[in-house]
C-alpha cells in the first residue's frame, strides 16, 4: 500500500494502518515531495495561530502538547513539532523528497505510483497531496503593476512597513494577515460576502462539530442543517479580537477591476495601492490522478466516503469535507483515516 503525503492527513492514516499490524516501510510505506516533516503546517508564516486549541488540534493516539500563550491557539512551529515527534513516535518511516508525478494502472490489479525517486506497486493507494501546492487567485479583468503575493508566499508583516496594502478574502488567513499587516501598514480589506466573525467564546472545537452535523444530515438525505458557521468562519483568536479593537475590521465589497496602480471600485473610483495580498484560498493537489481519469465536473474526485467512486483501490483524505466530515483538519483527519482504514 503507499500513501502519497506524509501532512496530518498521511500520518493519521499510517496511525491507524500500524495499528491494525500492518508493519510501516514493509506493508505500506507513506512518500512525501518534501525535505523536511509537517505537511503545509511547516510553509505557514510563523505568527499564524491554529484555530482551536491543542486539545482540540490533535491527530489520534497522542495529544498535541499544550500551548499556554495567546488564548492557546499555538502557532504553526508547533503544529510542525508536534507532526514531526508524531512521525518519530510511532515509527512511520515517511519517505521524503519523492515527489508522486502519476498513477496509472498495471496488470494483475495492481496500481503503479510513478515518482521522481523510482515506482511503487500497490494494491491500495491513499492519496493525502493536500491543497498548499495550489494557491488559487481569482481572475479579475485589468493588470496591477505593483508587488502581488498569495496566502502561501506571506512571511510578516514588516514586509509591508508603510505600504498601502490590500488584503482580498473573507477567512481565517485574510482576518489574521490583515490583523498584523494593519499594525505597520494603511490597509483596506475586500470580502466577497461579509465576513461572519463567530462569537469569541467559540473556536474550531464547534465548527468542527457542525461540519460533522452538515455532514451527516447530507449523507442522510436531509436538508443542510445550517448552524452557527462553517470551517470558513473567522475564529477570533487574540491578534484579530485586537485589530477589532482598533476598528480595523472594515470589509469593502469587491472592486470592478485591477488599474496599473490599485484597483476600480463599482462606483467608478480608483484606490492606489503598494501591494495586494490574496488570501482566497487554496485548490486540492490532485494533479498526480490525472492519468486515472476520474475527474468529476467540479475537477473533484468523486468519493463515497474516501473511496473513488471509479477505482475501489483509491483513497483520498484531507482536502476538504468531500472526504469526510472536517477531514482537512487536525481533529478531523483522525476520523477520516479511521473509517478509511476499517473500509480497507
Ligand atoms: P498537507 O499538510 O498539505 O500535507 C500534504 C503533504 O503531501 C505535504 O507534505 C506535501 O509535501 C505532500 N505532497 C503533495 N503533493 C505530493 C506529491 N505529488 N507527491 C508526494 N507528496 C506530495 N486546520 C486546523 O485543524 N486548524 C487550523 O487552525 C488550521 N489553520 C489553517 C490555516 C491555513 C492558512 C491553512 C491553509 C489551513 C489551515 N488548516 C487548519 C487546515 C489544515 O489543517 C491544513 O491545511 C493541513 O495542512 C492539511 O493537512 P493535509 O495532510 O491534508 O495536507
């Protein structure tokens, strides 16, 4: 068996696949493209905080180790950590930097994984790719001549000391780059609906929950039970509740278009603008399935649960709640890989 990803998704699942005897390294062995253990949680920017707390964060069979400042949220060298010793803890043996470029199938009903480190043969394969490698900026008509980073290129703040900046997206990643980036530079913040900032007493304990009643009233063929949020939802960790404070949270709706020097508002008006910052999320890394074909119209893998729908011997974990309930989180992707393990 392979699993391609050795991120939270790959490690829970090779947690569970060690613990029903299967021997890491001999009966499965989980590659991952990069040098080094984590998953996205090591190319975060550092002051980034998890949204709920470790208790909460935790992959199955050993806590994350509590964190004590800022409410509890832990930033992403933690999460990093804790990964990594998990890894070491119970032996996974992930195998890094091979890169999985293709799956294709073989005779005898077998799959083949074709990496740039050589080829697996497998009965099995979980793909746990993720979505960091694909940052997805939406297009708007028009050029902007100034500096343009996503999410996944952001570092600090004091890269935009003085600068006029615009932040684009309505989540997390917007909410918290925009609280920083707020305290060195003149920033103005677009959304595409309005932002829902949950109550400051709830985390991602409670939206992991609702993901799992969405989820379940779906699967059962009822309607979408709504709640209080979704994974989308701003978590008011300490540096956004802060940026409240200091009425820093104003969203505008989107602009018409990009100009040279900023942007073309609905109404006509331009704003000028040193950077623009797009936190508008990121796109599942399923580039390597290509040659299975499986593709629905939606560019998804359609699954029943984690299984492909048009080849029984592929998993997918992680990504987004198409695969399970929460299943791109830390508290989700334990229960994901459990039921993943039990079908195979
Ligand atoms: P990843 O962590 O991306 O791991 C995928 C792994 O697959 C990587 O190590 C990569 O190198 C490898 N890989 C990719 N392609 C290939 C290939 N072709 N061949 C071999 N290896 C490959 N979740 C929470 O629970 N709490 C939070 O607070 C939280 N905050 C987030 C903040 C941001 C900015 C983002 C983007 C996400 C956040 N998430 C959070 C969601 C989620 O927990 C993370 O995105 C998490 O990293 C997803 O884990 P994963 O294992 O699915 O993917």
């Amino acid at each position: 068996m392979v699993v391609i990803g050795g991120g939270q998704a790959g490690l829970a699942t090779g947690f569970y696949l060690r613990r029903s005897g299967l021997v890491p390294g001999a009966d499965f062995v989980i590659v991952d493209a990069a040098e080094q253990p984590g998953g996205a949680w090591a190319r975060m920017w550092p002051t980034l905080r998890t949204f709920s707390p470790t208790q909460y964060s935790s992959l199955p069979g050993w806590m994350m180790p509590p964190w004590t400042g800022d409410s509890g949220y832990p930033p992403a060298a933690h999460v990093v950590d804790y990964l990594t010793r998990y890894e070491q803890r119970y032996n996974l043996a992930v195998r890094r930097s091979v890169s999985v470029r293709s799956v294709t199938r073989g005779d005898g009903g077998l799959l083949h994984v074709h990496s740039d480190r050589g080829e697996w043969t497998a009965d099995q394969v979980v793909s746990a790719t993720g979505t960091w490698s694909r940052p997805f900026i939406p297009t708007y008509p028009g050029r902007f001549s100034g500096r343009q980073l996503h999410t996944a290129d952001y570092r600090q703040a004091s890269d935009f000391a003085g600068d006029r900046v615009l932040i684009v997206g309505g989540g997390n990643s917007a909410a918290q780059i925009l609280a920083e980036v707020s305290t060195v530079a003149e920033t103005t913040w677009v959304t595409l609906r309005p932002p829902r900032f949950l109550p400051d007493e709830v985390d991602g304990r409670a939206l992991f929950e609702i993901a799992t009643a969405r989820h379940r009233a779906r699967q059962a063929g009822g309607p979408d039970t709504g709640g209080v949020g979704g994974l989308g939802d701003i978590v008011m960790v300490e540096s956004v509740r802060e940026a409240r404070d200091r009425d820093v949270l104003q969203a505008r709706e989107p602009f018409a278009r990009l100009v040279d020097h900023g942007v073309r508002w609905r109404d006509g008006s331009e704003s000028s603008f040193d950077a623009i910052i797009w936190c508008t999320g990121f796109r599942p890394a399923l580039g390597h399935l290509r040659t299975l074909g499986l593709r629905g119209h939606d560019g998804l893998v359609p699954t029943d649960g984690t299984q492909a729908v048009k080849e029984s011997r592929l998993h997918l974990i992680g990504y987004g709640d198409w695969t399970g309930p929460a299943s791109a989180t830390l508290i989700g992707a334990g229960r994901t890989a459990r039921e993943l393990v039990t079908h195979l």
